[in-house]
C-alpha cells in the first residue's frame, strides 16, 4: 500500500498533533544537562521534582526526589568532611555559592518546604550533579 506526498504531510502533522495533545515530551522539550557536566548523553538520567527527605552527614549528602514522572529516586553525593558537597551543587543552574544552604534550607540539615530539585546521573558512577531550585526566597533579615 503506498499514499501519496500530500497524505503522508497531513499523516505526520496528526501524529505530531496527536503526541502533544498526549502530554508526552517531544525532542525538542527535552532539558539540557548543565554545562560542566561531562556525560555522554546516552548515559545520563535526570531525577527532577520535589526533594521529600535529605540529610547532610560527614561523608555523603542523601536526598530522596519525589519525580515529575511519579518515581521516588535516591541520590547521594559522596565527599569529604572538609570538602563538602557544595562543589556538585548549583542553585537555579549557578554555582551553589557561599549563601546557597540559606536558600535551600530553613536550619542546617532542614530543607525549606517544597523544595525542588534535578539530579544528574552518569552511568559511570562520578558523583552526580544537582541543581537545587527552591520553592521561596528566604526571607529577608529582621530590621534592628
């Protein structure tokens, strides 16, 4: 069976209507690793959504990311005590920077409400890299 030119254009304008009515990503949707993060594409998994348990210890700094696409994923990012993990951390795709915790946390180890987060994955186990994105400011400091 064959179809002419024009019945193949408007067959392929359905299909692309028809996939994103559905919802579903198209290539051109997709989002972009960080720069700086060095990963073959085919080996990279992006974790991103509401960030629903973290912990800070000495050597590693877990967090559970509840996904857009209705997953719970574990990311843990390991370092040193003297390191820390501030250097595979950015805020809003930035370097996380020295007031990057008092964005993302209301107290040392508690994370503001509604926090989000996208972690980087690389197949070939290099810590991953993620950009946190908080759900608000802080609040401004009290007037003395």
């Amino acid at each position: 069976m064959t179809i002419g030119l024009a019945a193949a254009h408007v067959l392929a304008i359905a299909l692309t209507v028809s996939v994103e009515a559905s919802g579903q990503r198209t290539a051109a949707e997709r989002i972009r690793p960080p720069e700086g993060f060095e990963c073959p594409l085919d080996w990279t998994t992006n974790y991103s959504g509401v960030v629903t348990r973290f912990s800070r210890e000495r050597d590693r700094t877990t967090l559970d990311i509840r996904t857009d696409w209705d997953t719970t994923e574990r990311v843990v990012v390991r370092h040193t005590d003297a390191d820390g993990p501030e250097r595979w951390f950015l805020l809003r795709g930035r370097p996380f920077g020295q007031d990057g915790w008092k964005a993302i946390e209301v107290k040392p180890g508690q994370l503001r409400a509604a926090t989000r987060a996208s972690a980087w994955i690389c197949l070939d186990k290099q810590n991953p890299v993620v950009d946190w994105n908080p759900a608000a400011e802080p609040p401004p400091p009290p007037i003395r």
